[in-house]
C-alpha cells in the first residue's frame, strides 16, 4: 500500500512538473507574440472586435495581419487555462508556503491585466504610453510562471525554498537594478510602439555622432541606448562584486553571471536589429533575450530577500 502511494506521489509530481514547464514555454510563446503583432503592425488585424475577429469566431478569408492577431489571442486563451489549472494545483500542494501564494496571484493578475490591456486597445485604442506598458505587464506575467516553474523543481528535491547568503549591499544593487531593468524595457517598447527604432542610423553611433540632436524619434532611440548600456554596466558590477565577496552562494554567483552575459546579448542584439534594418527575426531575438533576463532577475530578486 505504501509502495503504491509513493508510486502514485511521483507520478502526480512528474505530471505537475511537465504542466509547469509546458505552461512556462507557452507563456513564453505569448509574449514572443504579443512582440511579433507589434513588429508586424497586426494589432488592428481583427478590426475594432475583441473577442471576435471581424464580427466572427473564425474570421471567413483572414489577411495575414489577421492570422497573426488571432493566433496570438489563441494562444493567450490557452495559455490563460493552463495557468489556472496550474495555479490551483500549486495552491493546494504548496499551500504552506507565503512566497508561492504571492507568486500565483500576481500569474492570475498579470495575465488578465495583460489581457484585458489588448482588448481595450483593439476596442477604444490607446496612446503610444499605454501600449508600451503592455510589454512590461506581459514580462511580469511570464516571470510569474517562470518562478512557480523554478520553485516546483525546487522543492520537489528538498523542503524549503533556498536562502541567499546576500549583503545589504546585493540586496540594494538588486532591487535597484529590477526598477531600472523595468524601466529600460519600458523604454524599448516606447521605441517600438512610436516607430523610432531607425531613429538613430547605424550602431553603435547614432547618425554617425556620440551624441546626436535629440529631437523626435532620434531622441526617443538614443534614450534607450544609453539606458540599456547603463543597465550592461550594473549587471557587470553585480557581478563583479558577487564573485569577489559572494561567490560561495553559487545560485546568486550564477544569477549574476546569467544577467550580465544576457544583458550582453541584448545589447549585441539590439546593433544587430539596426545593421538589419529592424528585421523581423533579429526583433523577435531581442524580445526573448529580454524575457528570459527579466525572469531570472525576478527570481533573484526574491531569492536574495528570502528570509530563513
């Protein structure tokens, strides 16, 4: 009998450990096509109708822009029900745990409030500050599903969460850097969404100047260049500081690691987007590189202010 129960224990936790991943992927797959709308200009390929498409459930003789619309809606609504059956799952097993509660609501709540920030564009349309939030929103929600991923895993091999072995001064820099990361990606989405990401001609000098006149799109590219350049520089010094003091904790070590060698990446990736003229694989790149780094700064961030 105790042989079966085991039995049925580990089979329950490989079921929900598959769920977890699986929704962690699709989540990614949202944001990647909430990236590819914006890029392709699709946001209005369903017309001024949500949750029908042109007035339809399934749009008769659809445009391209109307494929990738309703595609990403699709995915949402899927990816909407896997959270849900995640979450309870997660509530029920891991119930005792403060910091998982918090987790799960903010997957529901930033996954709605996402969505319920596409639908009032498509329907009411909104202002270029608006729809440059709904990136960040959708970055939260993936990172949600990321952690509940992350802590499944986690405490499948053992009975607690980990604790960081972080200073006052970690846990400053950190939460600093999360605020400052948060607003660089606002700033790239602002980019977007205004049509100025050939606002500076050529990488990594804009129009062929250090610093060129900051007028209009001109002004709004430069601005998250040098925000993003900023941001390399203090995922570098996090590093740097955690392998001279804190190397030993070896989740923090590689964290920090991660974050500066993806900062890296994002920057590389955004001179690439400009040599191709904004290509549209070079653009959906950049997007993942930034969702993925998003992430594991917001699962170090409460790693390094967990308490025992």
């Amino acid at each position: 009998m105790e042989q079966h129960k085991k039995t049925k224990s580990t089979r329950a936790s490989i079921i929900l450990k598959t769920l977890a991943v699986l929704t962690t992927l699709v989540m990614l797959l949202v944001v990647m096509a909430g990236a590819l709308v914006t890029k392709t200009g699709s946001g209005e390929g369903c017309g001024p109708n949500w949750p029908l498409c042109h007035g339809h459930l399934i749009p008769p003789e659809p445009t391209l822009e109307t494929v990738i619309e309703y595609s990403h809606r699709l995915v949402t609504g899927v990816v909407g029900l896997m959270i849900l059956i995640l979450c309870i799952w997660v509530a029920v097993k891991y119930k005792r745990y403060k910091e998982i509660r918090y987790i799960n609501y903010s997957a529901i709540f930033f996954l709605l409030l996402q969505s319920a920030l596409g639908a009032m564009a498509v329907v009411f349309g909104q202002s270029n500050v608006v729809k440059a939030s709904h990136f960040g929103f959708s970055l939260l929600a993936f990172a949600s599903i990321l952690l509940l991923c992350v802590y499944i895993f986690q405490l499948d091999k053992r009975s607690d969460l980990p604790v960081s072995l972080a200073d006052q001064q970690v846990k400053k820099f950190t939460g600093f850097l999360f605020i400052y990361t948060y607003i660089v990606v606002y700033l790239g989405a602002y980019v977007r969404h205004t049509g100025s990401g050939m606002g500076c001609e050529g990488w990594p000098l804009c129009n062929g100047q250090i610093i060129p006149e900051l007028s209009g799109q001109t002004g709004v590219q430069f601005g998250h260049r040098v925000a993003a350049l900023f941001l390399l520089f203090g995922f570098i010094a996090l590093f740097l500081y955690v392998r001279k003091k804190l190397a030993a904790d070896r989740i923090l070590y590689w964290s920090s690691f991660s974050l500066a060698v993806l900062c890296f990446l994002q920057v590389i990736s955004g001179g690439v987007m400009i040599h191709y003229d904004l290509h549209l694989y070079a653009s959906l790149i950049h997007a993942l590189i930034i969702s993925i780094l998003f992430g594991i700064l917001c699962y170090l961030i409460l790693y390094v202010f967990r308490k025992k």
